[in-house]
C-alpha cells in the first residue's frame, strides 16, 4: 500500500518535492502581501451602482466590438447557448463541416473528378454520398441547435421580482441588467450573481442550495453586511474583480456615505444556486448573463477520445503514405507503359498530344481517386465508418442503460451512458481511482458502540431475541435510531454515573450543528454526517441540543433545559484534527470540552488519566470492527487562567498576517492536561458487493487505487475491510519509503506556497542564465521525483492515497496517465471527486449523498459500486471485441474491394480504369457489405455475460491491445490482398479462352466485372472470422438480400449484359470456386485455431459444463487497525456562529420600506 502524508484542504497542492535555497518564510508574506495589495487595485475595476442604469452608459463603460461600433461592456442576462439562427445556420454549418479534414478531402476529390483528364469515375459518385454526409450532418446538428433554443428560451423567461419605479414589478430574467436590486422568495432559483442586501431571517442569514453549482445538497450559508441589513443601499457603489471562473473567491468594496465595507464570497448569491429556509431576500446584481460564474465555467470539460481512436490516426497516416507510394508506382508505370506501347498504338489515340510523363502525373491523380477507398477518411468510408460506428457505439450505450443487472431499485437508479464516444475503452482499464466515502461506502453515518470511562457499550450484531431499545421516555427521541444495549439506557436513567453524563453532554455541546425546527421537528444541519451522527446519538440519549445564539447553547438535559454561554469555539482543520468549546455553566463554572482523533488527544492527555489503557483497548476493538473512532476529553478552567488565555484568543482573532497560525497556537495554549472521557464508534457501512467486487477486478489484472481525504488510519481499515488489503500484505508507508528505495520524497502531500514573482530582477547576463539553468534544474528534479512516485506505486498491490484533497486526486490520475500510458477510469460520487472524474480517461458517478455533481461531469453513472464489476468485464469487454471485429472487418473488406483495381491496372495500360462498374463502387459500403458489420458490431458474443464475470482473466485481451494493433492491421491487409489476388485472377484465368452454351464468349469487361463483384460480395461477410454466435442466421439472411439489390442493380445498369452473363452456369461455377478458395484459408486457420491453439474464451467455453460456482466465505479482519474520526474537509459553522447573526427574528418586507420612502418625499 502506498500512502501520502497529510495536506491542507486550502493549499494549492502538487506532488512536489521541497527544494533547497527557497526564500525564507518572512520574506515570502511581505513580497505576497505587497503583491495582494497591488492586485486587488488592479483587479478591482468593475464597478456597480446599485438601482442606477445611467450609470453604465458612460464611455468607459463602452468597448469597442467591430470598427467604431461599441458595447457596453457590462453583458445582459439573457443566456444564448445555441449556435445558430434561421440566418446563419446553413453558412456556419457548411463552413464547420469543411473545417473537418475528412469533408475537405471530400471536396478536394470532388474537384479531381470534375477534371476529365483526370478522373475515370464519375462525379456523382462523390456528389451524392457527399449531399449525404453533409445533409445527415447538418439535420442532426439542427435538431440538436433546436433543442438549445428551447432550453435558453425557458431558461430566459423565468420571472422575478425586480425594483422598477419604485417598488416591485415582475420581469423576466433575460431583461435583468447589471444594478438591479431584485427580491427572491423562498425556492426560487438565484437569476444573476448578486450581493446579498438583506433577507427575512436573523441578521439576513440566507440559505441556499448550490446542488446546481457543485452538486452538493447540504444547505449554505451567507450572510450580508450589517449596513445592508439595516438600510437598503441605493446610492451605493460597488467596486469589485473582473469577471471570473473562481466559485470560492470574490474580492470587492462597497461604498457606502463615505465609509468603505469589505466583500468576499460569503456575501454573494451565485446564478445557479436556489433559495432555501428563507422566505425571501434582496440583492444587487454584480455579474449578468455570460459574466457570471457558473457560464465562465461552462466549456471546461475535457474532450476524451479512445485509445483505438488515437491509433487509428496513425493507421490513416499509414494507409494514407502507401496510397501515395502505390499511386506514383502505378504512374510510372503508366509513363513506361505510354512510351513503350502507347505512343505506338494508333488505335489508342484520343487527339490530346501528351507526353508520356504528363499522362503519367494525370494518371497520379487518376489513381489517387480510384484507390481513394483504401482511406477511412476517404468519402464513401467516411460515409459508412461514421454511421456505422455511431450506430455500434449508440447500441452499446443502450445496451448499458437497458441492463436490469446494473438497475438500483432502492433509489430508482438505472446505469447511465452519458456518453457515446467511449463504450470500447471500457474493455481496455488498467487503472481504477476510487474515492472512499459514498463511493466504497454508504456514507450514512450511525452511531454503533461506545466506551465511556474504561467501559464499552453497544452490541456489534443483536441476535434476533435482542429487542431495540425503547426511547419513548424521550419526546425528543429520533425513531430511526437504533441501538441494542440495554445496560447504557439504565445507567443514564439513574444518573449514578457523573462521567456518562459529562459524555453525551459534551455530544450535545462541542460542534457546530445548525438546528432547524419545522412542524416542530428538529432537524440539525452539520458541516459533516459524523458530526451530526454524534449529535443525533445524544439527543436520544436524552441530551438535546435544541438552539444556540451568538454566545449561548440550549440542551435539554433529561428533560429540564439548561442554557450555557458559549466562550470560545476552537473550531476543527485537517492539521488540528479536533475541535474544542468553552462554555461556562449556570453555576460560573468553565469547562472546555474536546472532541478530536486519538492520535492528537493522547498527546495532550493529563499524565493521571486511569482509563487511558482501557480506552485504548476499545479504540483497537473499535478498528478491529472498521468503525471510525473518536476521543472525547473535558478540562476544567479557573476564572483567572481564561481571562489570561482569552486576552490572547482576541489578539490573536484580529491579526492582520497569518491569523489561522496564530489561532492554532493560542488553541495549543489551553487544549493540554485533559481528561480522558471515553471515545466513540460511527459505523460507515462497505456499499453491498464491494470485496467481490473489488476481488474481480484484481483478477482482471486491474489495480485499484482509493484516493480519499480521510486520514491514514481510517483509510487502511477501510482497505482490510474491502479486501484491497490483507493480513498477509507488506504495507509501506510514505514517510518510510526510503528504506524500500533509495531514492528520496516520493511523494510530497503538502506543496509549498507558489513562488512568488521576485522584484527585484537580474542585471546580467550571467544571473539571468543562472536563474534559467536553477529553474531548469528544478523542474528536471521535480520530474523525476513524480516518475519515482509513480513507478515505486505502481509495482504495489494496491495504493491507498490519504488526506489527499480534490486537486491532488486529479494530479495522481494525471501522473499515471503520463508516466504509465495506461488507461485509467476513476469514480466517485461528490463535487471533490469532479476534477479526478474529468482528469481519468474515463469518469463514473454513483448517485450518492453528496448531491448529483459527479454524476453530471461523469461518462458513466449507476447507483452502487458493485456495477462497476458489470461495467467493465461485461460490457466493456464485448464493446471492445466488437469495435475491434469491425474496424479489421473494415479494413479487409475495402483492402479486398480496392486492391483489385490494381491487379487490373496491368492489363490495362495502367489507365487508371475501374474493375467494376460505378454504381458498384458508390453503393459497396453503404449497401452490399453495411448489414454484416452491423450486426458483429451489436450482438457479437465471444462468450456469455455470466462467464465474463465467472472468469475475469478473459478481461487482459483489451489492455494488452491483443485484438487491434498495428500486427492485426497488417494482417488484415494482408488478407485483403490475398482476397483480392483471388477475386482478380480465378474469373480472369477462367474467362481468358471460354465459350458459352450458346457459342457466344462470356469474357467481356461487364461480365467479369460482375463475377468479381458478386464472387466479392459473398466472401466478404465470411473473410474476417466473423461467423460467430447470433451473427450467423443474419449474415446469411444479408447476403442473398445484397446479391438479390446487386442483380437488380446489374439489371437496371447493364441491360443486356448481366442477363445474358448470368445465365450462363460457367459464371456460378467460377464464382464458386472463387469462394472456396477465398474461403477455405480462412475455415482452416480457424479450425486450427480452435483446436491446437485455442483463444482463452474457447478454452473458458469448453470448461463451461465442468466449471462449478464456488462460495467465498466472508472474512472478517482479524488484526488490530486503529480507525479514525474523519471530520468534514470544510470549516465548521463556527464563524457564523460568532458572528452573532443566529437570533431567529422576522424583518418587514421590502415593499413596506419602499412605501415608507415613497409617501416620505
């Protein structure tokens, strides 16, 4: 197992390595603090004033868009994302489509055949795919432009209440400018980015949902001035940054009557969000339309492109240079030919006094049309590799959303192909990413065990005579919960034990849950599930928090309530790993409470702690059972010793430079000399299937990969209980790797601080080269400190990433896929998992807790992790196999169809002329051989679904690229050529000296031209082992149907010829023996194949019958792993909580302060 040290969730992180020779730390905070100043006047130009819209029709407001023509530079609100109008669309269209290589290599041929000296095919038989490919092209995209309208216009028509006159009228969201002051009601989505004014809760307390932003479902927080709250600022001018991507930052200045008031995120409503547990708000608006921040953000997916995709690029270019070298040899055969043979031939004349290298550079060109078919990109491969591939690719996508295997009944859940484009590489993973939490688990947090002074509670598993424990003592009590010891609910009830009431007291004391009371329910809102699992667990124990203000908890105390005054709140960060409250009683007295991993309380325990042993002895029973652990301790403080302290607490909360340090250790200062209360255990269910799951792909020869932010001990019993790891696995860990490997810092968790731009710069020359060859050197050593990390990792098992935050998920991914050239798919199911799922070659979302985020930026979505297993070894694999078959398929077919045309070239002067007739080769792809490719490409089976996942092995064929490679290509045209040898020279040997049952002689061009063409027509289907399974029934079925349209076609095209060629069984003998030859090579390498070098599938469809499903017995865990409490990534409410703005009082609406203002003047 691999494991990286602890980063911040804040810090910029890389997997980088600490250099020698960096600026001090000093030096680093005055050059950013200068540099934040200079900034914030440079990126603080756009101005807002509120109610105003002369104001924006200023010249500097104005920007230039085309000559003397100019805008004002502040966008309106209307969204436009289609493309098109009745006016433009068919010019925008066609000049799109012409941009695409393979449209332009159309026109170009196109253009060839125009010329006659050049062209011996006809134009229709270009213009007509072409109109095709271009009409098919240009209504899809229509439709799809259709469909954008009507998305913006619903978008755009949206109403809210916006200040017009005066008060209050409803306007349309695209008719919102910049200025507006609006009014929003409670579950209404926000129409603009806005600063929040006021609102109908305490202090303008505003909650919003940001499901659509980052797809996170919890509710948040902002708040607005107290200015604002208090008075509606029309007059005011708002100073702020230029619009941008960043949803987490915003930088800004209000100016309001002389005084300046600073502006940051938590004061601004994103478009996007929607308005929850408020009746209503106000805001002005800063950012309108295509300025906001979610459409700055819109665009950034990454385009993803298969494997097979990429090497078919450099088959083209190779098919591409031998259809040049081809056509030059056959050019210069051309010229001798003429100088030879032509010059002296009178009856070849055509009165055009060419010479013989002249006829041979037309005759290039000649060639380059005829053999164009050898090309994918060529035009009538274009027309028919396009539809075809998109018909396979869109079968296999609903092929996954039609499984009934991958359907989660419990959330209504179906598996979702969100995309079309990479269903084969599915087969071809050798890298998975996981997050942990909702993706491996449920991410449903439960209260499950206990110990409390030296003693444990709760039962793991109750045995069915085990009844659940009756809370109706407790109006408060949650019905939900469940808990099976009997003996904790008695010793609460006699209160004989102080310690077990100091317990679930601090439960209900130290976090910083919101309570919500509707209906007169309690709900609580917790910064994370642990925490409210916690908080949950007290409350029915009979200690309930059920309010709090500025400085004040209320809990009810076995039923008699009970205020306490809230002190200080030491609020919890991934490097504190606690959290902490000082409260002080009815009676005076102060005590601080301490909840936090038991790493960091042992450290800071009173040396006399007598429970400490046995503590620690349930901590290890807590871990051996995968549950998530937490300390709980409490300290008593005279009055004297926090007046010391408090004094500085508040130096240390008004700093102006590095505040959070210098918080952290005023917190140091007191959290020492506790005492040790007991600790917790969460239970955090696997999801169903995980281990076997996880053991499937294993088999599969693809290595897994969690990447989670919970901290080291959570994570590594997370991978024993999910089978990643085992008992007998050596796990390394990172701050030990030097003893597995010389070489030093693999891996970095934390990354320094950006460096800064020196201002002070190099005089010389020698300086400057200095800084370039320090800077070289730098990032040379980073570059291998990444490729250790990435080659020491990937030699393990498995790799267990720890405390890793979002972007470093996405920078190991991104590793990998540069150092390994492997395929890589990662999934997970909250917003931090977006930036993995979009670096991975392919993303997955679970449809989990944490909102809808990940499964929106994902390639492919289903409800539970198990699926993953269905995803890949079954669809992937025969996705895989089936592009695979037609792209060989493809390239035999038309290798076969177009090499012939050169075994002609030497009998006929190397002119340039066609083997068949045109029709023929127009309608070849996309009539006579389209159906067979069809149906290989949809329901071709090598072996069933159940054995795919019975034998997981059969899975390594796709990663070691086995079935589509450059040795498969060269094969195919090889076969091709062979085909094609036979198809040319059998018809031509047999119709060199022949006579018919009616004397006349079978052997002119049409005939044979109509023999080679049906004898082509039969084999292809046939030539590339593709008489497999279902597949069968059809292609015979398809090809009588292709020679039935092929006599028609004859009939219709060569009246007199075809009927009188066709009835004579000379011509059915020849093309039978043309097709046993063709396929008799074919039959015995299969024959072969099967018996004395058999694929693994037919060896695994021969085991079939004896093989027997074996049970795998469940093993628990056995050995002692420490598990952890994992705290949320984000801060708590603890701000918000100070701030003083949680008093529950109603304001008067808007329009009875506007009356006010109107009837005053």
């Amino acid at each position: 197992m691999r494991r990286c040290p602890t980063a911040d969730d804040d810090t910029e992180d890389e997997l980088d390595s600490r250099q020698p020779g960096v600026e001090s730390e000093q030096a680093q905070t005055n050059r950013g603090t200068e540099e934040s100043r200079e900034t914030l006047r440079k990126d603080c130009s756009w101005q807002v004033k509120a109610n105003d819209q002369h104001f924006y029709e200023q010249p500097q407001f104005k920007r230039t868009i085309l000559l003397c023509f100019k805008k004002s530079k502040y966008a309106g609100n209307a969204i436009k994302t289609y493309k098109y109008n009745p006016i433009t669309f068919l010019p925008l269209n066609l000049f799109e489509q012409f941009k695409r290589a393979a449209n332009f290599y159309f026109l170009v041929l196109l253009i060839l055949q125009a010329i006659p000296q050049i062209s011996t095919l006809s134009w229709y038989t270009t213009l007509v795919p072409l109109l095709l490919v271009l009409g098919i092209t240009a209504v899809k995209d229509l439709v799809d432009d259709i469909a954008r309208h009507k998305m913006d216009n619903e978008v755009n028509n949206r109403t809210c209440e916006v200040i017009r006159d005066g008060r209050f009228k409803n306007t349309k969201w695209k008719d919102i400018k910049v200025g507006d002051i609006i009014r929003l009601k409670k579950n209404t989505f926000v129409p603009a980015d806005i600063l929040l004014l006021s609102s109908s809760e305490p202090n303008s307390l505003c909650y919003v949902e940001t499901a659509e932003l980052d797809g996170e479902t919890n509710l948040k927080f902002k708040m607005a001035l107290e200015v604002t709250d208090k008075y509606l600022q029309e007059e005011s001018l708002i100073e702020c940054e230029e619009p941008n991507n960043r949803l987490d930052k915003f930088t800004g200045t209000l100016f309001w009557r002389n005084t300046s008031y600073a502006l940051d995120a938590d004061k601004i409503l994103l478009r996007g969000c929607k308005i929850r547990n408020t009746d209503f708000c106000h805001g002005v608006v800063v950012f309108a339309g295509a300025d906001t921040k979610i459409m700055k953000n819109s665009g950034k997916t990454k385009f993803k492109r298969t494997k097979i995709d990429s090497l078919m690029n450099y088959m083209v270019y190779t098919i591409f240079l031998v259809l040049i070298l081809l056509s030059a040899g056959l050019a210069i055969g051309h010229t001798y030919w003429e100088q030879q043979i032509g010059n002296s031939s009178w009856y070849l004349y055509d009165a055009e006094d060419y010479s013989p290298p002249y006829r041979g550079f037309l005759n290039f060109w000649g060639y380059i049309i005829v053999l164009n078919t050898m090309v994918p990109i060529s035009l009538y491969n274009f027309c028919f590799i396009s539809f075809s591939v998109e018909v396979i690719r869109l079968g296999q996508s609903y092929f996954i959303n039609w499984d009934l295997q991958m359907y989660y009944s419990e959330k209504d859940t179906a598996a979702k192909a969100r995309t079309t484009t990479l269903n084969e590489q599915l087969g071809q993973i050798h890298y998975i990413f996981s997050d942990k939490t909702g993706t491996l688990t449920q991410n449903i947090m439960t209260f499950k065990k206990c110990c409390i002074n030296g003693q444990r509670y709760g039962k793991s598993v109750p045995c069915c005579c085990t009844p659940r424990l009756d809370f109706s003592w407790n109006t408060y009590a949650d019905g939900k919960f469940l808990f099976y010891d009997h003996y904790l609910i008695e010793q609460i009830k006699s209160r004989k034990d102080p310690e077990i009431q100091k317990f679930f007291l601090l439960l209900a004391i130290c976090h910083t849950v919101m309570v919500d009371v509707s209906d007169g329910q309690i709900n609580y809102q917790a910064a994370s599930p642990d925490e409210g699992a916690l908080v949950t667990a007290a409350r029915n124990f009979g200690y309930v928090f059920l309010s709090r203000t500025q400085n004040t908890i209320t809990i009810s105390e076995m039923g008699i309530e009970k205020t306490y005054d809230v002190l200080a709140i030491l609020d919890f960060n991934s490097d504190r790993k606690r959290m902490s409250v000082i409260v002080r009683d009815c009676n005076g007295n102060i005590r601080l409470y301490c909840k936090g991993a038991d790493t960091v309380i042992y450290e800071r325990l009173h040396p006399r702690n007598v429970k400490r042993e046995a503590t620690e002895e349930a901590l290890d029973v807590f871990a051996n059972e995968t549950l998530r652990t937490l300390c709980l301790c409490y300290k008593d403080i005279s009055d004297d010793e926090f007046e010391a302290w408090n004094k500085k607490f508040m130096e240390a909360s008004v700093a102006t430079t590095n505040r959070d340090e210098a918080l952290d250790k005023v917190y140091e200062e007191i959290e020492k000399n506790l005492i040790l209360l007991g600790a917790t255990a969460i239970e955090d269910k696997l999801q169903d299937g995980v281990p076997e799951t996880i053991s499937k792909l294993s088999k599969a020869d693809i290595k897994i990969w969690v990447l989670t932010g919970d901290k080291k001990e959570t994570a590594e019993n997370i991978g024993f209980s999910c089978d990643l790891l085992t008992d007998e696995t050596t796990i390394c860990y990172g701050e030990d790797i030097r003893q597995v490997k010389s070489t030093k810092n693999f891996c970095v968790g934390k990354k320094k601080k950006k460096k800064k731009l020196k201002l002070k710069f190099p005089r010389t020359a020698e300086e400057k080269q200095k800084q370039i060859e320090k800077r070289r050197k730098a990032e040379a050593y980073k570059e291998q400190q990444q490729k250790n990390f990435v080659d020491l990792a990937c030699e393990c098992k498995a790799v267990i990433c720890c405390r890793v935050t979002p972007k470093q998920k996405a920078m190991v991914v991104e590793l990998v896929k540069k150092y390994k050239k492997a395929i890589t798919l990662a999934i997970g199911d909250g917003a931090n998992d977006v930036n993995m799922i979009k670096t991975a070659h392919i993303g997955v979302g679970i449809s989990g807790q944490e909102g809808m985020q990940a499964v929106m930026s994902s390639d492919y979505s289903f409800g539970q992790f198990r699926y993953l297993q269905r995803l890949l070894l079954v669809h992937g694999r025969w996705s895989y196999i089936r592009m695979c078959k037609f792209l060989r398929y493809f390239f035999y077919k038309n290798f076969a169809f177009t090499l012939v045309h050169i075994w002609y070239s030497f009998f006929n002067g190397f002119s340039a002329q066609t083997a068949y007739e045109d029709w023929f080769i127009t309608l070849y792809n996309v009539l006579y051989s389209s159906l067979p490719v069809l149906l290989v490409g949809l329901f071709d089976q090598d072996v069933s679904d159940k054995l795919s996942l019975r034998f997981p092995r059969l899975y390594v064929l796709g990663q070691k690229d086995l079935l589509f490679n450059y040795k498969k290509f060269f094969l195919s045209l090889l076969h091709g050529a062979i085909t094609s040898l036979i198809i040319f020279f059998i018809p031509y040997g047999a119709y060199l000296q022949t006579m018919g049952q009616d004397g006349e002689a079978p052997s002119d061009y049409q005939s044979f031209a109509i023999t080679a063409a049906s004898s082509l027509v039969f084999v292809q289907p046939f030539g590339n082992h593709l008489f497999l399974g279902i597949a069968s029934f059809l292609i015979f079925l398809e090809i009588d149907l292709s020679y039935v349209a092929l006599h028609l076609n004859t009939l219709l095209m060569s009246l007199g010829t075809a009927p009188n060629a066709l009835r004579q069984p000379y011509l059915w003998l020849t093309m039978a023996l043309t097709i046993a030859v063709c396929l008799l090579p074919v039959v015995a390498q299969r024959f072969l194949s099967m018996t004395i070098w058999p694929s693994e599938s037919d060896r695994v469809s021969k085991e079939e019958e004896q093989w027997k499903r074996r049970q795998s017995a469940f093993r628990r865990g056995v050995s002692s792993r420490r598990s952890a409490y994992a705290f949320s990534h984000q801060r708590g409410y603890a701000d918000l909580i100070a701030s003083g703005r949680s008093i529950r009082k109603k304001r008067a609406p808007l329009d009875a302060v506007l009356g006010k203002c109107c009837h005053g003047s």
